[in-house]
C-alpha cells in the first residue's frame, strides 16, 4: 500500500495521522484517545464455512493487537459472495466471524456485501486506547530478545488440506499425522493474538513498567519479511535463531516449495513478533502460557543497520 499510495498521499495529508502508511495500522490520536484502524479481506483457505469466518476475524483484527491496542469497539465485515453460493453458507461464515468476535469480547456492528466471482470476507476494525498503549514496528532497541506468540507453517499446512486424495500416497505420511497438522494450523489461525497482548500487559502491570519495545504480527511475507520490517523501523538488525514451526510442515515446506525454512513462509493470523527487554524473557513466556498462548524466543536484537537475518546455528522446534 505505501507503494502505491507514493506521489498520492502526501506527508501533508497525513500532518493529523499520528501514524500512518507503513505499519500494521493507522493510529490517530484525539485527546490523548488512540483511534486504531486497519482492514483485512481475503479468499477462504478452508472448506468448512464457520472455521472460515473465525480464521477471517482472527485476521482481521490481529493488525489492531499489533498496535498495542485490546479494545476493538467493533467490527464492519466485508463480504464478496457468488451469485450461486447458498445463503446458507455466507450466513455460516458469519456466524464464525462473529463467535470469534464474541470471544473477543466484541462484535460484528455493520458492513457491505457485495457479488463477486468468488468468495471474499475480511473486516473494517477499529479498536480505542491510549496513546501510551500504542507499539510500533520501530523502538526495538539493542540487548532486547525477540518472542513470538505462535509456530510458523500454515501455509504448507493448509497446502496439504487441498492435495486430493488420489496423491495423498505420495507424501509419506500416515492419514492421521495429516489431519494433526491440518487441525494445528486451524486452531493457530483461530487462537486471538488479544491473548498474547493481555499476556504482555499483565506483566506489564506486574512489574510496573513498559517491557516491550516493538511489535509486530507474523503474515504473509514470513518471520523474516515482517522481521526485516522491525529491524529497518528500529535501524538495529535481528538475528533470528530459532523457527518454532508445527511439527511436519518443515518436511511439507520443502516437498511444496514454500520458503518456511528460509525465513519467508507465508503466515495466515500469525503471532505476536515482540521485541522486548532482556530480562523479562522467561516471565513473558510464562505468562504467555497462562494466557493459553505459545510462547518462543526465536532472535535477538543487535546494533546494526537495518536488517533481519537468520544464524548460521538455526534451530528448528518442532511444535
């Protein structure tokens, strides 16, 4: 988007826009009140309609989670139905974004509907904090550690769902490690990244300050990708050590060709990619836990100059 937008939204445009393109929402603040915004849309990636729905609101509102930010006010959903798609399974989908919603402590309050080739849904979010809440892409500072709040391999996983089953003999892979990993990616895409941020502002209140430094959610352009965009926002680099990834998508990555392993799998409702300080590491694992989330420490911040990369000593966690 900031691409595009070059040459057509000026810095002038945006002289009111405490923050604007670039980040994994646009903030603007009114009376110390932070308005978060952003908005998601994106084809079905499941056949089951509700599972859908829930996958498409986990994804929709992890952008204003990322800023920091835990009260979403509400959600207007986009919807892009086929002429021949029953009510029946737009109204199911609906019922999965809004369960998720509902979880959220949240809810569906309006939208569009429009009709299209092919299935669409995703979200207009908006969610309100303090400016004080708000966490950016840039601020990580050296010595930090980097955790992430969910393994990494949905896309291969999800790739595996769609290989018919006169191929499935090919895989070297009995039927039930198959479904395992199917059904790990469904509940990681469906798992709030609010979990991981109510984790982090327990903590925070535990020990009365600010430990987290920047943050960021892992989608489509990988760990690495997303990664890269945080160590260029704090001009420091990222060594990333660690991949926790779900257990047989490393062995489907290479088999599919995705780049997993490499750094840049693409993601689907990713975790929480959070730079924070040094000491706090082991506690914030143990309070991600307790908030029902994962909890890694995959990389750590070092002087530099902008960039994200991975050690010569990777590790692989099988999740």
């Amino acid at each position: 988007m900031e691409y595009l937008t070059k040459g057509i939204v000026s810095k002038e445009d945006l002289k009111n826009t405490y923050i604007g393109l670039g980040d994994d929402a646009a903030v603007v603040i009114r009376n110390n009140m932070a308005i978060v915004k952003t908005v998601d849309v994106f084809t079905p990636i499941v056949d089951d309609p509700y599972i859908q729905g829930k996958i498409a609101a986990c994804n929709s509102t992890s952008d204003v989670y990322a800023m920091g930010v835990l009260d979403i006010t509400g959600v207007l959903v986009i919807m892009g139905i086929p002429e021949t798609l029953p009510a029946a399974i737009s109204k199911k989908m609906l019922m999965g974004f809004q369960d998720f919603c509902r979880e959220d402590n949240t809810s569906i309050i309006g939208g569009h509907t429009i009709v299209n080739p092919w299935p669409l849904m995703g979200g207009a979010v908006i969610g309100v904090g303090t400016k004080e809440d708000i966490l950016t892409r840039g601020g990580a500072k050296e010595g930090d550690r980097i955790l992430l709040t969910k393994p990494l391999g949905t896309q291969s996983a999800m790739a595996l769902s769609r290989v018919e089953p006169e191929y499935s003999d090919l895989l070297d892979m009995e039927k039930s490690e198959r479904e395992k990993i199917i059904n790990k990616a469904i509940e990681l895409m469906t798992l709030s990244n609010k979990k991981g941020l109510l984790a982090l502002r327990k903590l925070e209140e535990e020990v009365g300050k600010k430990i987290a430094h920047a943050m960021t959610d892992i989608t489509g352009f990988g760990i690495l990708g997303h990664g890269n965009e945080v160590a260029k926002e704090s001009n420091v680099d990222i060594e990333i050590h660690s991949l926790p990834v779900i257990k047989g998508s490393d062995y489907l990555a290479s088999l599919f060709g995705h780049p997993l392993l490499e750094g840049y799998g693409a993601e689907t409702a990713g975790g929480l990619f959070i730079s924070i300080e040094r000491e706090y590491v082991e506690d914030m694992i143990d309070m991600l836990h307790k908030y029902g989330c994962y909890g890694f420490e995959v990389g750590r911040v070092k002087s530099g100059i902008g960039k994200a990369y991975l050690s010569k000593n990777l590790k692989i966690l099988k999740v």
